[in-house]
C-alpha cells in the first residue's frame, strides 16, 4: 500500500477567494445609417455629432447600393447621437452592441 503525501495539507477552499462576482458585459448602441453616396455627406454628419460633443468610438461605411452608403457607427453618447440623426432627419437603425 503506497501513501500519498500531502504537503499543502487538506483543501480548504477560501469563500472570499472563490466566490466572485462576473460583471455583465456593457452594452452599447451601434447606428447604421443609410445616406447619399457623395462628397461632405459624411462630413457633415460627423460634424453635427461633433457640434453636440458626441464622440465616435467606431466606425465602418461601405457602399451599400447605387448612390447609397451603409455607415456603422458606435458612438458615446447615445442620446446626444439619436438627437442629432433625428434633426437631421437621417434614415438609421439602432443595435445593441458590445463596446
């Protein structure tokens, strides 16, 4: 018969050590936005974002159709951002989104 040898001694688990709360994921919005395919259209938009202090966290525009781009953007602050797109009457969509 063989010993086992044992030199931490026995497991205890330490309650403070192992419990742990998990924090939720934050969760933010991403604006697709469908605009003219055309000189300053962008340009125009991140300015009125701009204006109003609202940063932007990403980005990413592609032509979307004939004439059309597809912009997404991530942007800081959400109702700022929905102020802006509404005032400038902007064809957008809202997602949730992981930041």
């Amino acid at each position: 018969m063989r010993e086992s040898l044992d030199l931490a001694g026995p497991l205890e688990l330490i309650p403070e050590v192992h419990r742990k709360d998990v924090s939720t994921m934050p969760i933010g919005k991403e604006f697709t936005i469908r605009q003219e395919d055309k000189p300053g259209t962008l340009g125009k938009l991140c300015q009125a974002l701009a204006d109003q202090n609202v940063n932007i966290l990403a980005f990413q525009s592609f032509p979307s159709e004939k004439g059309k781009s597809s912009i997404h953007l991530v942007l800081d602050n959400h109702t700022a951002a929905k102020a802006v797109l509404d005032q400038h009457r902007a064809d957008y969509t809202e997602t949730e989104v992981a930041p």
